[in-house]
C-alpha cells in the first residue's frame, strides 16, 4: 500500500511556501498532510497531496526542486501507546524510520512514514493487522 510522497526543496526565504501553494491550488490540487524540515539553507516540504503526479509536473513546469518518494501510510488509535506498538513491531524488525509525520482526527492517528525497507515494513505491517491507507484513501483524507 505504497503511496507518493512530494518532496519540494525550498530555499529559506519568505514566499517560496506560499509559491508551492500557489501552483497546486492553480492547479486544482488538494495539499492532504505536510511537513517542513529545515537547515540555515534550504528546507524541504514533504507531503501528501490528491494528485501527485500532476503535482510533480506542475512544480517542475515552475522551476522547483521536487521528486516523488514511496511512503506508507497506516491509521492507529489515538490513545497513548497505540503508535508505541506500531514502531516497536518495525524496530523489533530492524526496520528503521527515516522520517514521519502524523495528524490526528477524533479517535484516529493517521502516520506517514519512509522506512528504510519499504517492502519489509509493508508487510510486517500487514501481519500485524495495523490498518495499511491505501494510496487513494490518503491522497483524498
């Protein structure tokens, strides 16, 4: 259950966010999850979005650097320790997270991760029965 994941390298100066939101929100894509990572240089945004491709192409089309990265996403309880198991069954794995980010709705936690296995990951996941997000259903929450 593989999804795309945009990553837009950003200079760190003011209006290049707004640039990104600008050229999807033109091009009637939907921004879905995101989040920022930043050095004194340059940041990097990483998100979700409802149509990655046309996304790609469109940042491309107005100069920016982006590229598309395999993540998967999953829902958990959003009760303490429920994300705590989730990882534990990955690091138990020697499955190593690159980067996450999450967002919770009501009862829900839904995660984004980059693991360094994503085959592995996807399918300890799945014989732990944690609820996978198929591409479609992140790409629209």
């Amino acid at each position: 259950m593989l999804a795309k994941q945009l990553s837009i390298f950003l200079e760190n100066k003011s209006g290049r966010l707004t640039e990104v939101t600008e050229v999807l929100g033109k091009a009637g894509v939907n921004l879905t999850a995101m989040s920022i990572a930043d050095n004194s240089d340059f940041g990097i945004l990483r998100c979700i979005v409802s149509d990655p491709e046309k996304a790609y192409k469109e940042l491309k089309g107005a100069h920016f650097t982006v590229r598309l990265t395999d993540v998967i996403g999953f829902t958990c309880p959003n009760t303490p320790g429920s994300l705590s198991l989730v990882l534990k069954y990955l690091s138990d794995a020697g499955v190593f997270i690159e980067y996450m980010y999450s967002f919770s709705n009501g009862d829900v936690a839904h995660v984004v991760i980059r693991p360094s296995n994503l085959e592995v990951c996807e399918q300890i996941l799945e014989s732990k029965k944690v609820d996978l997000l198929a591409a479609s259903d992140l790409y629209r929450l």
